[in-house]
C-alpha cells in the first residue's frame, strides 16, 4: 500500500490562547493534503468540477487528538484510502510530530462525488478511482 | 432532559467556493456554543483555568454533514451532554437552519479535564459536574 | 450622524498563542459588523447580487491596534460611512472593549460596486446610497 | 536590496462564497511569509520570546486588493523591510500570481518589540535590527 506525505509547519494564527494548534485547524490540514494528494496525482477540485462536473463535498469528519501541536512544530501528515465505495470516498489521516515521529492526531475525511448540476450523489469517475486505488489501505 | 441553544448567522467569510459554509466551521460552531453555554451556566474557560487549574482540551471531535448551509443562514445550534465521565465530557450537538427546521448538520465533542500544570487527566470539578447534569441526554 | 454598533463575544478560535484576538481577526470583525449593517438597513450581499447584478468587493483594509483583546472580552464595534464616491464606499471601524470602554482599535474597509458579470466596477445603486447617507461621518 | 520570497498555494478554505481569497487571509499570508523569513534568517518568534524576553506584536497592517486570487493558484510573496525604527519594524509585501506574474495585492505590517514582562515596547535587538538591515528598501 502507497500513503501520500505532506509537510505542515504550524504558523501563528493556527494556535490558540492554550498555546497549541487548535483543534478544528487538524480538519484544515486534513483537506490541505488532500488538495496536495490530488495534485500529485496531476488534477484538482477545480479540474475535477470543470471535466467531471461534480463537486466532493464532505458528509463526514473525525478526529482524535493524541498529543499537542505547538508554533512552528512541523507536522508530517500521511494520507491513505480508507475504503472506496461507489459514489465515496473515505480517506484516512496520521499526523505525526516531523521531529519526534510521536502521533499528534488521527482522522478521517469522508466525501462523496456529487454532480454540481442536481446536487445528487453520482458515481465517481472511473479515472479518479483508478488513481485512488494504489492508495487504499489493507 | 434539559437542551441548550444559540443562535450563529452564516457570515462571509465562513463559506468557501462551493458558496456553502466551509465543513471545518461547524467545529468552531460547536464549540462556540459550549462557550455560551458555559457562560449561560455562570462561568467560561478562563475562570475554570484560574479558579480549578485546569484546561478543557478536546480529544476527539466528529461531525456529519446533512444539508449545505449558506450565506447568512441562521443556524440554530443544540447542545447537550452525551455522557459524564470522571474526567471527561461528551458534549452532542444539533445544528438546524433556522427558517426549515431541517437538520444541517450533527456531532460531538469529547473534551477532557487537564491539569494546567501537569498535564495529566484530573477529575471533573463536582461544582461543574453538578450544573451539566441537567443537560445529560436520557 | 448616525452610526452602527455590534456586540462581539471574542471565542477561543479568534486566539492566538500570545493569548490576545489574532490581528487578522479585526477584519473579520469589520465584514461581520458590516453584514449586520446591511442586514440592519433590510438587505444583504445576496440579495445585492440578486437583485442588482454586484458584489461588493474589498480594495483597501486597515487596522490600527490599541490594545489587545483577550477570549471571552465583549467587543463594540462601531460603524460609520467614511466616504460615499459613485462607485466605492469607505466604512470606519472602531472596536471598544464594552467593561472598559477603550479604544482596542479602529481601521476602515473600502469596497467598490462590481459587476458580477462584467467585474468591472458600476455605480453603486441610488437605493443603497440612499441607506448609506445617514451613517456618513462628518 | 535583498528581498525575501515564498510561495503559497491557494487552499479551499482561503476561498469565500465569491469564489476569491477571502481578503482577510492576505494577511494571513502575509505573517506567513513574515515567519518564514526569520526561519530563514535562523530564529522564529517562539525563540525571540525565549532569548530577549520580547514579543512582536502588529500594531498596523494594511493591504489594497488589485486583482482576485482563485484556489489552487500559486502566490509568490514578497517581502521587504520598509522602515526600522528603535522598537518598531515595517514590513512591505506584494502578492505576485506566480504563472502571470500579476500583483495580486500589496501591503504592510508594523510590528513592535514589545517586553513580554511589562507589555511596554522596548529596543529591538541588535542581533536581529543586523538581520533585517539588508533587507531594507531604499
């Protein structure tokens, strides 16, 4: 199985008043390396609307916070394909301190593929699916 | 079984381009609403720091999306107490649109009870166990 | 001359570490006080872009900063119409802390009258200059 | 001059219902740049606090808005110090569209070194204001 690996170093407004990344920024960081996974397959949501033309809104989040994220912690989030289900996707998140490897939190993203016109949930689009699968997890 | 609720308008900058309300702010809602609850209860993090010496980080956070939620919509927010334990709370919330009455979204908030100091899970303040009693969902 | 006011409750999410309101977060405070406004004097963006064909667009921020604002502190922003030109409106901002009545800060927002289609700028329409006039400082 | 330049894609969250960077995230982007510029010139703000026992609040900030920036699109910021005084400094910046070379929007930060102890402003020091000097614009 393939995981996708991103670098996230934690800038100033990512902190709260408890001196630590705040929690709702993780489910910031999830999406930001989805977006970069997609670009390194070679396509992104815009390209997705455009071609495909349907959106990937989320119907589901979690996130289980293990450790604390600090100012200018640099943070390795791995991505990897939860499962992958008709008209869904699940995707799953690591975060993990860069420089101790210590697991700062864990999460997943679930979107489906809805066509921008109706709304309505429709099939993924077979070449998107065919890029996932490397990705999915045991 | 006692509910709180608030009301939160759907402001600008809480959408993205999908022109619906970002999935990651119905966290910051969730949480916004425990702060008025807490002030509705008689006290806020700060003076739970300062009296109790201790924080209220949260370990796990999760949401599902229903309906889209748009620009100055008015969502009501629902809180109440899934579940007490020694030194942890889960706090369930419903967010509906205002003017439907349909739900837009549900999820929960696991927070613990910190030592400022240490660090270490510590037992609920019974003052503060006592006044979320009301609000436990049968 | 008239002006404006709004509560804001600062949330835990609007912190940063230096335990103080994130700079940026003024300007969300601006738009949301500027959205309030509108919805105050009977519209909002939406129906400005439905019913006239305009967003209105942001050309020039600016925030100078008094004194820092911290989680829970209740804030009073005050709103004013610095300047109507025929296609661009200045709104003044002013941020009191409401317990001490000090001055937290104060800065403007610029926005100018465009065209959703075109994305040039159009004059902005007789009805909305009508609202404005009464909010214009001296 | 020397200047110092990074690059930031645009993510889904930067967006609003415009479809546009929300226009306070430029100054998101801006203290972005700001922390990788000291990381580059070997210290960040955390070690400021440690060593000199000063913060570095922003006491303006200003941005004017020329053309839109889209998601996904790669920014180019650049930063230059416009003015260094005993306690204060300024920071210039212009956001470039990296494919067009387009100045997206340009803009400033004053900042001051501020006693973490007392809150009152003090000298920058020496070690830094020599860091900063050939960045100065002319």
């Amino acid at each position: 199985m393939a995981s996708f690996k991103t670098l996230i170093r934690v800038t100033w407004v990512d902190t709260d008043a408890a001196q630590v990344v705040h929690f709702s920024n993780f489910f910031r960081f999830f999406e930001k390396t989805e977006e970069e996974f997609y670009q390194n397959l070679g396509f992104n949501f815009d390209q997705i609307v455009r071609k495909h033309g349907i959106w990937l809104p989320r119907v589901e989040a979690h996130c289980q916070y293990k450790k604390p994220a600090k100012f200018n912690d640099v943070l390795e989030v791995e991505l990897t394909v939860g499962k992958i289900l008709e008209k869904a996707v699940k995707y799953l998140f690591k975060v993990r301190n860069k420089a101790t490897a210590e697991i700062i939190a864990e999460g997943y993203l679930t979107v489906v593929s809805a066509s921008k016109q109706s709304g309505k949930a429709v099939k993924i689009p077979k070449e998107i699916v065919n890029k996932l699968k490397p990705f999915l997890s045991a």
